[in-house]
C-alpha cells in the first residue's frame, strides 16, 4: 500500500510539475501547446532546451523552470532512495 501512495505522489508531482511547465513556456515564451509540451518534457528528463526562445520573458521562464524542475527531480529522486534505505535497513524485511 505504501509504494502505490509513493507511486500515486510522484506521478501527481510529475504531472503538475508537466502543467505548470507547459503553461509557463506557452504564456511567457508564446509557444504553441505542443512545443511547450515538448519543452518541458525536455527540461523535466534533464535534456535542456530544444527551441530557441523567442522572447527574454521565455528565456527567464526557461531558467526559472530549468531550477524547479531539476530540484523536484533531485528531492523526488532523495526522498525514495532514503524511504528504501529506510525500510531495508532500520525496519527490516517485512512479511507483507
């Protein structure tokens, strides 16, 4: 039960992380929806930028999100590598 809670939170993370993304590349760097979905795809996998940005509004947005995205990816990433390390080595093996 534990793990699906983990997977349901990171998954909502993920897909917030996608829209707010995606509305941010579409409003401040006038993106169409798509290429602002391919942004932040790119930007979420740690892939960088694959458009030029057309505006300096786009450019701070690009910058802003590149930090969001790659800590939330580095915190998510932490966080269940320290709740495995966790049940492994302070709880034990359960009979679950």
């Amino acid at each position: 039960m534990e793990s699906t809670n983990i997977l349901y939170n990171v998954g909502l993370l993920f897909a917030t992380l996608l829209t707010v993304g995606m509305v941010g590349f579409h409003y401040f760097a006038g993106l169409n929806w798509v290429e602002s979905f391919q942004c932040t795809a790119f930007y979420i996998s740690g892939l960088g930028s694959n458009v030029d940005l057309p505006t300096d509004t786009g450019k701070i947005w690009s910058g802003i999100f590149a930090i969001i995205s790659t800590t939330t990816l580095v915190g998510i990433s932490v966080n269940i590598v320290s709740h495995i390390i966790e049940n492994k080595y302070l709880h034990g093996p359960t009979s679950h």
